[in-house]
C-alpha cells in the first residue's frame, strides 16, 4: 500500500482499555501504536478506583505495588444500588480489597508500562474512518494522514468512531436521567456540607459531595441529577447550570466555585452487537455503555483486554488456533451483558420513589446474609466471571459451564507454592502455564515450551486459608483462567493444543 509500513496492531484510543491492551500485546512482542484523539491527558478523573479482578491482573503482570504506592485500600462488600455491606468472609481472592486509584493515576501507570514495554504512542491523532481488506486496515487520521495495520481495536469510548465506521449495532436503551458531575472550588464549611450531604442523600441518592478530591484541598468532587436529558452530551454544564441544579436539589451550592472540571453522564445502556468484525475488534466502553453505578465501567474494558491481548497476540504471532480469536466475543460479550443488567437493577434501586426505597430497606436486610453479600460482591468486583471452555477436554466444545471441574473456566486467585513464590509472580510474562503437582513433576509441555511455561510445585495454605485446589496439575492461560485441570497426558495435550495451537518441535518448542 503506496510503500507505507503496516503495523502489526493499531490501538484507537488511549484510555484504560486501550493501554492496557498495548501493554498486554507489547508482552508478546506484536508491534503497537495507539492513536490518542487527545493532546494531552486529561487530568481529570471519571472512575475512582480498582475492584479486586482488576487487582489481581496488576498483580499478575507485576504491577500492583505501582498502583500500591499511589492508593488508598477500601473494603466494601455488596456495593449495589445505594446499598454498601462490609467485605465478606472468605471471598476466593488473595486480594480481598479495591484500590482507589483517580482514573487519570490508572492511565498514567498503565503508559509509562506501555512506553517501557515499547508501545508506540501518539497522541493528538484522531481517527476518522477506516476500511478493511482480507490482508489488513487502513485508517484514515483526521487531518488526511493514512496508517495501514494488520489488526485494529477501537477502545475509543462510548460513542466509538470505530463502532460507527464498523456499522456495528449497539442496542439497548437512551439515558433517563442525566447526572451533572464536577470538581469544583467551595466556600461553605465543612461540618455544614456533611449535615446536607446526609439529609439529601437521604432520599436523593445520585447526589454527593467528596471534599478534598483525590488529595486536592478544597476542591470537592460534587454530583447532582440534571433537570432533564441533554441533546448533546458532550457539551459540559456551565457553572451557572451546575450550582442552580445543586440549589434546586440541596437548597444551597455550597458557594461553589473556579471549577477544575465539569461534565454530565446519563443512565443510557448499550451494547455492541459484536465484538469482532473480521480484522478489527472492539473493547471498553467501545463496546458497552451504562450507568456507573458499582464503579465498573473501567474495570470491565481493563479486563476486556487483558482477555484480547494474549488471543490477538497469538494471531499476530501465527499460532492462534482456530477460533482464539473468536472466543474473545464468545467470552467478553456475556460478562459485558451482565454488568450491563446489574446496572439497570441498580439504577431502579437508586430511585427516590417509595418502591425503590422499600427494595433498598429489603437489600439492605439480605446483604446481612453472608451468602448473598458475598454473590453481589463477586459480581461487582468480576472475581466470580467464568468463561464457559468446555470441560477442559480438546474435542468437547459443547461441554457448559455445569460440566467439568468446578475450577474450570475460572481464574485461580494467587497461591502460595511449595518453593516460596507465589503464582501470580509467576504470570509476569503472559505466557500460559502448566502447575504442575504432580509426584517429580511427570507432565510435560514440550512442544509448546516456546508458549507455556511449566511449573513444578504444590500449593500450600496461606493466611487466606485452604485454596480449595484438589488437582494434580492445572492449566492456566495467560488470563489466569483454568482450561485443563487432572493428570492425563493425552487430555493435557489435547488442552494445550485448543488454547495454543500445534505444537512447536526443536529448539524453541523444548527450551
Ligand atoms: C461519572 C463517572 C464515574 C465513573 N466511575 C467509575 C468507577 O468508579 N470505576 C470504573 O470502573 N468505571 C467508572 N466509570 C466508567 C469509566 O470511566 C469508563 O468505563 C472508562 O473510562 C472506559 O475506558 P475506555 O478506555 O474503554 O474508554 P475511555 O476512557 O472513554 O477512553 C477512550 C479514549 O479514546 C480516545 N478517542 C476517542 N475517539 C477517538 C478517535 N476517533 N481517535 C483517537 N482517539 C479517540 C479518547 O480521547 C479517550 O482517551 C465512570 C464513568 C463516569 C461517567
């Protein structure tokens, strides 16, 4: 194509999706460039923190004391709808927390790995269209420039230019209500802002004011629920606008002013009909929208991602089996749906009206019960997703989520081994991995050695108690999910060749 260079994977967007991605593909050695509409990063922070699946996969790629550094732990079980439990007993993670992390800190963290790992990223380049070919990608840059790329993933937010130019459908419903959200300058003392905070939310439950933002005297985080839906969204409120709304709803604006930041979200709820179009995929808020309710938004794309990055990688790579690629939509599009119906069932709960106001009271009562705290914990915090990949058995595709060994399809929490080091320290890397329990160590992944690493150790308890592993060896992607538990080396090998295609003889297949 008129001698420019294609590149392996071009990346549309620069968020928490999209850098993560770059990170996640630059692991394996596929050439990256992002392409950030943006100048600039914004400074600004929309999502506030980390669920514990999102811990976990810092951990896993080694970069939780980063976001360790800069953060503040919480422990709140059961975060639904208004209502708030404490942490459950004995969630299946070795990470029983959320971090508060400003989005704007997450972004940062996750670009300066993506720069040390060798992604390329450009910002103030914007995408304007793009056409696909049988051999790969050609964008168009807002201001005329051309780019070719084998592969392209659009994780450019909402209202995604690649969506659009894919003519992908993205059903679901138009916002309701609207949210005006900002961080703004006050003058009203401290002791009088809680006193209204508590009586407001009392019934009115999409209002809040957070003074000392993100470790910023006197700037406060304040949200308060629009008169009406805007047209256009993307045209921020007016100071003007946003304190007659918090004088409508609190009866005073707290003498906000200077604001650092002003901006309006809506309960709209959408997503993508698919998640892959031939050589161009979709991730993040690309491809589903909701209400934030639960904080889930950007811990949804980060995990979209990391679910995309190894599979895209092998596709790049040229040892994808058939259907790697595939089983990114198979698997992401349900988790997706599932938080989106989490919210809708949220934002019912958040009404003022009597009826919600009875649901959050009943709520309230249930979440008492460990059992039910600790579902809508691993719900929200995306500990408890299971993708459905058979029953670990090559040749079994129809094996459903009820079929095989419980462990199978789910991540395994980090754990303790028998040599002093501990899992996830082992899943830096991003290659796959065989645990292998077994008496010496008598399996083997020679052949896909250039792939998977294996690991001979056993698992021992920790202060989070018994693992709960009852295998001798365990297969993991390199996700973290299990895809082959037992001690059958025919049934391993089969495994081993549905996840990471034929093997590879000679110096790299047997390092
Ligand atoms: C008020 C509010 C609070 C929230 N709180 C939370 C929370 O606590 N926890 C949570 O998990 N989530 C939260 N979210 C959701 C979270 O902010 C989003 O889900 C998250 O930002 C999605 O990340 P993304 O990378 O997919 O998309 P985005 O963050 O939207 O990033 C997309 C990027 O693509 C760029 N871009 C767009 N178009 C183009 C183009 N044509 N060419 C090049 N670049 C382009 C944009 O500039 C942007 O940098 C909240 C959202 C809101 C509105």
């Amino acid at each position: 194509m008129d001698g420019r260079s294609t590149v392996d994977v071009i990346v549309v967007g620069g968020g928490p999706t999209g850098l993560m991605l770059a990170c996640e593909l630059r692991l394996h050695g596929v050439g990256v460039v992002v392409l950030e509409r943006l100048a600039e990063r914004t400074a600004e922070s929309r999502g506030r923190g980390l669920h514990a699946r999102s811990v976990e996969i810092m951990d896993q790629r080694g970069l939780l004391e980063r976001f360790l550094a800069v953060s503040e732990k919480f422990r709140v079980g059961g975060l639904f709808g208004g209502v708030m439990a404490a942490w459950p007993d004995g969630m299946d993670t070795a990470h029983p927390y959320g971090l508060a992390t400003p989005q704007a800190v997450t972004e940062r963290l996750l670009e300066e790995r993506a720069r040390e790992l060798g992604a390329e990223i450009r910002c103030g380049h914007e995408v304007a269209g793009l056409e696909q070919d049988a051999d790969g990608v050609d964008v168009e840059l807002a201001d005329g420039t051309r780019l070719r790329s084998r592969y392209l993933v659009g994780c450019d937010g909402g209202r995604s230019t690649v969506r659009k130019a894919l003519g992908v459908g993205f059903p679901g419903e138009p916002a309701t209500v609207e949210t005006l959200i900002g961080d703004l300058e006050f003058t009203e003392d401290r002791a009088k802002v809680a006193e209204v905070v508590e009586r407001v939310r009392r019934t009115e439950l999409r209002f809040g004011v957070a003074p000392d933002i993100d470790g910023r005297a006197g700037v406060a985080r304040m949200i308060v629920p629009a008169d009406g839906v805007a047209e256009d969204r993307s045209t921020p409120p007016t100071l003007e606008e946003f304190r007659a709304r918090l004088r409508a709803v609190a009866g005073t604006d707290f003498g906000a002013h200077s604001p650092h930041w002003l901006s309006r979200f809506g309960d709209a709820t959408r997503q993508a009909e698919r998640y892959r179009v031939g050589r161009v995929l979709l991730a993040g808020d690309a491809a589903h929208i909701h209400p934030p309710t639960g904080g889930q938004g950007l811990n949804l794309g980060v995990q979209d991602a990391f679910n995309l990055g190894w599979k895209l990688a092998a596709e790049v790579d040229g040892w994808a089996p058939e259907g790697l690629l595939d089983s990114y939509h198979a698997e992401r599009h349900p988790v997706g749906a599932r938080v989106l119906t989490n919210t809708r069932a949220q934002m019912t709960l958040l009404g003022a009206a009597p009826g919600p106001t009875a649901l959050r009271e009943l709520l309230t009562r249930l979440m008492e019960f460990d059992e039910v705290n600790r579902y809508i914990t691993g719900m929200i915090t995306a500990v408890d997703v299971r993708y459905d990949v058979g029953a670990g058995r090559a040749g079994d595709q129809d094996g459903g989520q009820d079929s095989g060994h419980e462990l199978l399809g789910r991540r395994l929490r980090d754990v303790p081994l028998s040599d002093g080091r501990r899992l996830y320290g082992l899943m830096h890397t991003g290659r796959g991995l065989l645990l292998d329990r077994t008496d010496g160590g008598r399996l083997s992944v020679d052949g896909w050695a250039d792939r998977v690493d294996h690991v001979v150790a056993d698992i021992v308890d920790d202060e989070d108690g018994d693992p709960g592993v009852d295998v001798p060896a365990l297969l993991l992607r390199p996700d973290g999910h299990v895809v082959w538990v037992g001690e059958d080396r025919q049934e391993l090998e089969a495994a081993l060749t549905r996840w990471w295609g034929t093997p590879r003889w000679g110096e790299a297949g047997e390092r």
